[in-house]
C-alpha cells in the first residue's frame, strides 16, 4: 500500500486543513491537499494525502473508501504516479 492516496468525490468547499483533519484522525497525516482550477481557484472536488506509514494508509483506504463526508461518498485509493513524459500535442 502507498502512503500517498487519492481521494476523490470531495464537497468542493472542502480545504486542505479539512482534509488533513479527517485523514488525521486515522493516523498520522503528513500532508493534505485539494487541487484547484488553475483558472478559477475553484476546487476540483479531489484532493491527495500523504499519511505517515503505510498502516496508516491502509486503515485510511479501509474506513473512508465509501464513507460519507459533508453529504458526499468519498472514494479513497492509493494514488498511481504519473507516466513520465508531457502531455500536448505532437510536433509534426
């Protein structure tokens, strides 16, 4: 289990101190945060976390994945990396 999760289906009024909150009564949380729209500022209604050991990422995946937070059914995962590379176009 990765100590970096995923967690997606956020209320989009939800802030990183929140977030860290919830995550931070399962264990330790070393980091929160909800990613935003470049443009707006608006949140996105996902957000990652980095919990402090891996036992403490997986109890969180156990007792959040599902839960209901704020009136919203939170999915909770192990977060994947990113494929290296940069997305836009071709050259031609």
């Amino acid at each position: 289990m990765a100590k970096r999760l995923f967690v997606g289906n956020l209320p989009f009024a939800t802030t990183d101190d929140q977030l860290r909150e919830l995550f931070g009564r399962i264990g330790a949380c070393d980091s929160a945060s909800v990613v935003t729209d470049r443009v707006s500022g608006r949140s996105r209604g996902f957000g990652f976390v980095e919990m402090s050991s891996d036992d403490d990422a997986s109890r969180a995946v156990t007792e959040l994945d599902g839960s209901e937070y704020e009136g919203r059914k939170l999915t909770v995962s192990a977060a994947h990396e990113r494929p290296a590379g940069g997305g836009g176009r071709p050259r031609s």
